[in-house]
C-alpha cells in the first residue's frame, strides 16, 4: 500500500518559514520523481516545485528564490523549505510521486496558512 504523508504546515505571519516533509511508503522512492502542488482557496491546483530521482529541481515562478525542494532517498522522504512567506502562499499543499511509467500518487495535504 502506498502511502505519501505530508507533514510541517501551520500558520505563520508573512515573512516567516515553513519546513514541509513528505514521507513516502510502498514505492521505491529513488526512482519517483517528487513534487509539491498546491491548491489556495477557490483556486486550481497548481505546481510548486517538481525534483527528479536525479536531485534535479525545478520550480513555479512564483516560489523561485524562496522555496527550496530536496530529498533524502535514505529516508524516502522529500522535503519543501519555504522562506519569505506571503499571504498569497496560502494553501493546502499536497505530496505528489510520479514515474515517466505507472500510476501517479498524492498524499493527503497540509495547510499552510500565512497571515498577521
């Protein structure tokens, strides 16, 4: 069973930082490529940031410079740093695992709130 668990959102005022992790069960992690989508109140969901089973990254212009994705393959975990916090980042972030071959894999989603 497959399993892709986000952790780490929260509220926090605009500027601050946030530390998303999403731990993944049931697939071979290093070969997926990881991503965190997010989808803001009565908006679409949208691409965050996207990292390859290479470590390669890449990212939504709207987070390039304040966000940082990575993973630790030795935990099956992936990671998504985000500074300089705007209200306009507010919004449930999912945990996504995608192979070029096979199914697609969401996790469950974490709020992110920023607000004063």
């Amino acid at each position: 069973q497959v399993q892709l668990v986000e952790s780490g959102g929260g509220l926090v005022q605009p500027g601050g930082s946030l530390r998303l992790s999403c731990a993944a069960s049931g697939i071979i992690f290093r070969l997926y490529t990881m991503g965190w989508y997010r989808q803001g109140p009565g908006k679409q969901r949208e691409l965050v940031a996207t990292i390859t089973n290479n470590g390669r990254p890449n990212y939504a212009d709207s987070v390039k410079g304040r966000f940082t994705i990575s993973r630790d393959n030795a935990q099956n975990t992936a990671y998504l740093q985000m500074n300089s916090l705007e209200p306009e980042d507010t919004a449930v972030y999912y945990c996504r695992a995608e192979r070029a071959y096979g199914p697609t894999y969401w996790g469950q989603g974490t709020q992110v709130t920023v607000s004063s």
